[in-house]
C-alpha cells in the first residue's frame, strides 16, 4: 500500500513489536475504562472537532513563536546578559489555548561564559520540550551558590549567583504565561509588613544637621559627633555638643 508523504520528514523512529504490543494494550484498556484513549476534544469556532494539543518532545517547532527577552546585569560582569525565551502556543483560539516555554537563548559578550551558556541553554530548551511540568527548574537553578560569593541587586535583593539570577528571570517569565502563581501575602502578613517598613523608614530617616536647634546661628559640623555645634571660643574651635576642641 503506497502512503503519500506531504510533509517534509524531520525526524523518525522505529516501532518495535513490543512498542506495538503495548499500544494496543493501553487502547483496550481505554476502551474497557470507557474513555477513547484519544484524551480529551474540544470543538473550534468553525465547529470542527479536534484533539487537544498537550507538550511533547515530538512536537514540531512551528515557522513563529511568541518570545520575551530580560536583561541580566550584575556588579560582577562589565556585560550584561539577555535571556530570550520562546513559547509555543498550543490549542490557539481555543479555551485550552495555553503559552508553554518552548526553547531559551542567552547572548552576552562576555566569552568566558560561553560554554556554561550553549550546554544550560541545550539543558533547559530540551526539559521545557520534554513537556509535563517544568517548573522545578526555577528551585534547581535557584539552589546555586557561585563558591567566589554571590552579590546585591540594585533593589537590596541578594543573589547568590548568576544561575540563580536566571531561575528568577525563568521564574518570572513562568508566572506571567500563568504556569506558576505569583507569592502574595495575606493581609495580616501585608499589614505587619508596612507596619515595619514605616518603622523602619522612621528610624532611618536622616534628619539636616542644619536645622533647628538650640545651638548658636552659624555653627559648623562636628567631625564627631556629626552635630552643628562647633563655634570659636577662646580662640579655638569647640564643640558645644560633645566638648570636642581642636586645642584638646
């Protein structure tokens, strides 16, 4: 019997008889369960019938995918770094239209990274289209520590290496396609919180040496005790504060 191939062949494999066997044993047992063993349907807006779409490895790359590129910098490295990552969109116009990542890229002019680059992103793009769920690589790549220490994001936040700077930049990416929830406080926990910071905001609040005081107009800073209290008196300089005098 001839079979008309109309697409091009990108990959294939051979189907053992025991392969076969087992097939045919999970379609009986779907249909003594009384399910299809197809998974489930859904019907599109021109009313047709199709099967839905889950991630798999055989899964073709289509021509066009839906991608968001962030920005790495760290205190570490004079280049920065740009983490691309490429979704698929399966079952599209459906309800069970879903954004998967598909594949990630990593470009930095930075050449001593390069190998560690080509090998994680390989890594990641193969579990991402391996399918199921993928979340467990944000904890993997956060779990790594750089053994020379780590360093300090601008907002105050540590980051105990690169890698794991990349499982939040993948962690964020996975909660804006919905794949992984966002960690929100409760309310009390939100109030206890922005009762702290104002305390803290309170506490820290630095206050101008130059303002009021009871001081006499036109004092000078203290090199000691930080305070506009330094006038001349007896011919030296003298702090009214802390007694500090340049003539000892």
């Amino acid at each position: 019997m001839a079979i008309k191939i109309e697409r091009k062949i990108v990959k294939y494999n051979v189907q053992k008889p025991e392969d076969k066997a087992a097939a045919e044993q999970r379609l009986a047992d779907a249909k003594a369960s009384g399910t299809s063993g197809e998974g489930e349907v859904f019907r599109d807006k021109n009313g047709r019938t199709a099967k839905v779409i889950r991630m798999h490895e055989k899964l073709e790359r289509p021509e066009m995918l839906v991608g968001s590129t962030y920005k790495i910098k760290t205190p570490i490295s004079d280049h920065a770094m740009y983490v691309t990552i490429n979704d698929i969109v399966l079952n599209e116009g459906t309800e069970y239209e879903q954004r998967r990542p598909f594949e990630v890229f990593i470009n930095s002019k930075n050449l001593d990274h390069f190998q560690w680059i080509v090998a994680l992103t390989r890594i990641i793009s193969a579990v991402f289209r391996k399918g199921g769920d993928v979340t467990f690589l944000v904890d993997e790549l956060k779990a790594v520590f750089d053994p020379r220490g780590g360093y300090w994001q601008p907002g105050g936040k540590f980051m105990p290496s690169i890698i794991a700077e990349l499982g939040h930049v993948i962690e964020r990416h996975l909660q804006s396609i919905g794949l992984m929830r966002k960690t929100q406080l409760d309310q009390h926990q939100q109030k206890m919180v922005d009762e702290k910071r104002a305390e803290f905001d309170l506490r820290a609040k630095q206050a101008d040496a130059f303002s009021k005081s009871h001081f006499p107009e036109g004092a000078q800073l203290c090199g000691k005790c930080s305070t506009a209290a330094v006038v001349m008196m007896d011919g030296c300089m003298t702090c009214l504060n802390c007694g500090d005098s340049k003539c000892g």
